[in-house]
C-alpha cells in the first residue's frame, strides 16, 4: 500500500512538475536582460525621437527669429543628452541616435519654415 502512494505521488509529481519546469527555466533565462534586442530599438528610438522634436522646435525658433541654420549653435545638439535617463543604457549610445535625430528635426523644420 505504501509503495503504491509513493508510486501514484511520484507519477503525479512528474506530470506535473514536468510541465511547468520549461516555463520556469525559461523565466529564469528571461528575468536578467528581458527582451534585451527589442529594448535596444526601442531605447534608440526613444532617443531619436526626443531629438528630432528638440530639433524641430530649434530649427522653427531660428526660423522665426531669422537665423540662418547652425546646428552647432545648439547647446542641446551638442550635449546630446537631452531627456536622457541611465536605465535606457549607454549615455554614448543615446548620443549618437539623439543627435541623428536632432539633425532630421532641423532640417525638416527648416524647409517647412521658410514656407510658412
């Protein structure tokens, strides 16, 4: 009889521990870097986005108050920095898509400012 329990618990607990331990070993392999390719996009896209609104609104102020177009006069440009936050990774990283970002904005903001 006690062998018979044993044998009925220990065939229940392999069917149904078996069919949670993938998920569990998965999980495990997720928790430390989730998704850590799709956060990467979509940190550099954050940053790119940020500076090509930063960039438009310069390059619509230096329109309006006509100044001929000088990325290099921006501060924000230059710093590349701007609405940074260290949990998106690398503040160099940022830099770079921020300031590709910046580069479009301005230039965008120019051809439609010098329509209006």
């Amino acid at each position: 009889m006690k062998s018979t329990i044993i044998r009925v618990s220990t065939a229940a607990l392999l069917t149904f521990g078996m069919g949670s331990a993938p998920a569990l070993a998965a999980a495990q392999w997720r928790n430390p870097y989730p998704n850590s390719y799709e956060r990467r996009d979509t940190y550099e896209r954050r940053a790119f986005d940020n500076g090509e609104r930063d960039g438009y609104a310069k390059g619509i102020d230096d329109v309006r108050h006509h100044r001929r177009a000088d990325i290099n006069r921006q501060k924000w440009y230059r710093n590349g920095d701007h609405d940074y936050d260290r949990h998106w990774g690398s503040r160099d990283v940022y830099r770079v898509d921020y300031r590709h970002g910046f580069e479009q904005g301005y230039d965008r903001a120019y051809r439609e400012g010098w329509r209006r």
